[in-house]
C-alpha cells in the first residue's frame, strides 16, 4: 500500500532537528514520523510531504528529498508553498491553496502513480488533503484521507476567553478564521477521523463551532488510535550515542544548582516548553509551598535550548520570558536556590538519557499542564523507568487509569496544594515510586506502541479502501470557501464569519 502523510508546518529531517526548539515543531512530527516508519515495518510504502525552506536560518530544509536511515520505503518530500524563507503556521493558508496543493499533484503526476489514500495532519494538512482528494476525483477514483487534528482550534480560542471585541486582534495572530474552517471542512470530507482518546472525540469535535461538520456519535467516521512510545529511544534498556555525555551534563547541571548535600535527592522533573498552558509556575508553586517535598527531592526543568533559565533569558522568546518571570519571583520569594534546576537537552536520546540516569534515584516525572490533549510526554517518561505525576485534564484520565489500576498519580493543575499532595504520595518511599513506575512502564508495553499506532491505522486505511463510499453514506459535504478555492486576500474568510461560527447567528 502507497501513503502519503501530509503535514505543511515545521519540517523533518534526519536528525529531528528544532523539535524541542521552536513550537512549530511539537509532538505531531514525532507522532507523524513515528506512524510512518511503523506502518513501511508493516510493508507499507511511505511518503512524508511537507513544506520546503530554502532559508540561511534552516538550511536542513532546502532539499527536495530526504530519508530516515535503515528505512528505505519512508521519503520525506518537500515541496514549495510560498516564498522560500521559514513562515509560522498561522501564515502558511493561502500559500498550501496556491502553491503547495497544485504542486503535490504535479509531483505525483510527474511520477506517474497516487497514493492510494492519504492521512492529514493539523488543520493546514487536513485542508490540502480535502483539495487533494477532490483534484483526485476529477481525474479518476478519488484519494481518501483520514484526518488527525492533534489539537482543534476552537479549544484553543476557548482558553482565550474572546470576545467580539477582542476577536479580531485575536485571528490576527492566529489566523482563527481560516483555521476552523479548515478543520471543519476536514473533520467533514474525511474517511475516518483518528482522534488519541475517547474525550477527544466525544468533546473536542463536539465543539458548537464544529456543529454540522461530523457527527460525533458516528462509530464510521472516527477511529480512537492512541499514539506510541518509541522504544529504541525512550526504553529502559535503550542506550543513545551520548549516553555518558548526557549522565556527565546532568550531573554539571545538578552541581552548578543544587546544594551538594541534596545532589543524590531524587528529582521531580519536567519536561515540556515554557509556555502557560504547560503549568511550570503551579508545579514550581506546589513545591515552593511543601517543605515535606523540599526535603524528598529536587525540582528540574528541562527547557529546550535554554542553558540557565532561571538565571538568564538567553534566547528566549517573549512568551518564555514571561513565563520566567513568574517562576523567579516563586524561586526568590520561596528562596528555592540549591533545590531547583533549569538546563537544556538536545534532543530526544539526550532526553531519553537524562530519564533513566535520573530514574536510578527513584525520580518522577510530573506534568501538571491546564490540558493536555493525549499527553504522550508522560508515557515516553514511563517507558524510560521513571513514575509520574500528571494533569487530570485531557488524555491521562484515560492513559492512565482504567477501572482497576492507578499507571500515575492524575492531579488537579489548578491546584498547587493538591499537586504537592500527589507528589508527598508518590515520594512516600521508594517502594512506592517503584510500584508505580514498573506500572506506569508496563501499561506503555501493553497499548501504547508505534507498532500498535500503525496498525490501527492500516486496519482504518484498508476498511476505507474496501468500501467505495469510504463510510460516508447520506454525510453531506460542506462546501468549499472561496478563499480555499483561490487564496487570494480578497476572498478571505472573515472575523464576521467567525464571529457567527463561534459565538452563533
């Protein structure tokens, strides 16, 4: 079977560069290459189809071709939308219209065969896969797709909290507007939509600005698929290059901070960027506030590629400064010097590394974000040895907890006294951290592996391709907007119109 993923914003490479550098570059291009290399180990034929940069800034992704060593039936192909340079992926709508869709078609016309289905990826891979499979279908038998949002707009708009008047500035930034059309369209035309949890489906798409796009209770149009943990990188007996390189940049970094006579505490760690909605400042506040905590571990922050954070902005953006701000002013007022750390990890091996070295001393690995889609941090922590404290909103509830077994400690991210209850109760002893993180381990081994991920993937994908209306029997299509149609500025999708989606005639 032929596939292609399609997936515009942030970029791959060979060495994964940026990816916990830069928020373009998050979890879904682990998740999309870790899907594809699965699914070519089950004898599929792979193509990733993303977006060129020709950019002094990112000269990785110039070429038109690349490839993931040892897996020659997995291309990453590149193609041109817009101007050359490095755009945001709030910038990138009119440029997949105009230019990356009709030159994906020419691509593959050049090569003389289609895929035979399509996944989409994030609403800008979504909206290229519903003119795709259109162009498709005029030509000859339309390519199907299925679309994974990874994260829906509207959700995202919620936690602004906007209102009419606020709205517009609002989609300037974000571009709102094209985006939930985009996704409304996608979630509409797909096959099958592939959502990480049963609340996803049940509550994102069920979102009222999504309301006449899909039919949550419609068992044939989505498919719950949780996404995996990789094994070579992130499990207990895994070993990267740079293993003692990463032991001996760990141990640096804990004597640089920490007080030498905690050195050999465990650690509470978190891992994610400094952005709001990950909650550093309730994780730092729940420690500040518990001396029982103080006394049992450490604090360490794993900050992309900020050296000293706590100390120095370096080169941060101005949405982690402010996030620093708040966790200084916790750090001074609390006076947590010698008890907390912030450094930087290259990459995920390093990551990976720095989790079981840290894992030998009984540490635990703590998400406390607002929400968290699915939450595959904290399963990649688990495989690596360590147990985990994690939010209790979005995708944990169901990862790690089922109705007989505890795999974590879930906890309230609004609350900084309950989160420090969460972390006293793991801590208690040694024995308990244990216990859970064998658990935690254990439930990654049984559900939440890239083999498994694929192959609900293929089961969907060859389903689709068996039934010639692709389950969309009596769905009707929403049409197109004239800015999907022509991407010119005078056509676009405007704040009235996303005013009337979101807040309703």
């Amino acid at each position: 079977m032929y596939l292609a993923f399609l997936n515009p914003q942030g970029n791959f490479d060979p060495a994964d560069r940026y990816w916990t550098e830069h928020p373009d570059f998050g979890g879904q291009l682990v998740y999309v290459k870790q899907v594809a290399l699965a699914l070519a180990d089950l004898g599929c034929r792979v193509d990733i189809l993303t977006r060129q940069i020709v950019d002094p800034a990112w000269p990785e992704f110039a070429g038109t071709f690349d490839a993931y060593p040892g897996a020659p039936n997995v291309r990453i192909v590149r193609l041109p939308a817009g101007p050359p340079e490095f755009l945001r992926k709030e910038l990138l709508w009119p440029h997949l219209v105009r230019d990356w869709v009709p030159n994906i078609l020419a691509h593959y016309r050049a090569e003389g065969a289609l895929p035979d289905a399509m996944t989409a990826h994030y609403g800008d891979g979504g909206l290229a896969a519903v003119l795709l499979s259109a162009e498709t279908g005029r030509e000859g038998p339309r390519v199907p797709f299925t679309f994974t949002a990874h994260s829906l707009g509207a959700q995202k708009l919620d936690k602004m909290h906007p209102t009419p008047e606020s709205l517009p500035t609002l989609n300037d930034q974000y571009h709102f507007a094209e985006r939930l059309f985009a996704e409304r369209l996608s979630m509409n035309r797909s096959a099958v939509n592939v959502t990480s949890t049963v609340q996803e489906r049940m509550e994102q798409y069920a979102h009222p600005a999504y309301r006449g796009a899909v039919d949550v209770r419609d068992d044939r149009r989505f498919a719950v698929i949780p996404p995996g943990v990789n094994l070579a990188i992130f499990g207990v007996d895994a070993r990267a290059e740079n293993e003692t390189e990463t032991q001996a940049h760990v141990r640096a970094m804990l004597d640089r901070d920490i007080a030498e006579g905690r050195r050999n505490l465990p650690a509470i760690i978190a891992s994610s960027r400094l952005d709001p909605k990950k909650n550093h400042l309730g994780l730092l506040q729940a420690f500040a506030q518990s001396p029982e905590l103080q006394a049992k571990a450490n604090l360490l922050l794993f900050t992309g590629a900020l050296n000293d954070p706590l100390r120095d902005d370096g080169n941060a953006s101005e949405g982690e400064r402010d996030v620093l701000a708040g966790l200084r002013a916790v750090v001074k007022q609390a006076d947590l010097w010698g008890k907390v750390s912030a450094f930087a990890l290259g990459g995920q091996p390093a990551l990976a590394a720095a989790y079981r070295f840290l894992a030998e001393r009984g540490s635990v690995f703590a998400l406390t974000a607002l929400y968290e889609p699915f939450g595959l941090a904290p399963l990649e922590a688990a495989a690596a040895g360590l147990a985990l404290v994690v939010t209790q909103n979005g995708g944990p509830s169901e990862s790690l907890r089922d109705e007989q077994t505890e795999y974590g400690i879930l906890v309230d991210p609004a609350d900084p006294a309950g989160i420090a209850r969460g972390l006293n109760r793991l801590l208690a002893s040694p024995e308990t951290v244990a216990e859970y993180a064998r658990r935690g381990r254990q439930r990654v081994l049984d559900r939440y592996t890239w083999e498994r991920t694929a192959q609900g993937y293929l089961a969907q994908i060859e389903r689709v391709l068996a039934d010639p209306h692709h389950g969309r029997e009596n769905v009707a299509a929403l049409p197109l907007h004239p800015y999907f149609r022509s991407g010119q500025p005078e056509d676009a999708v405007s704040v009235a119109e996303l005013a009337a989606l979101y807040f309703g005639d």
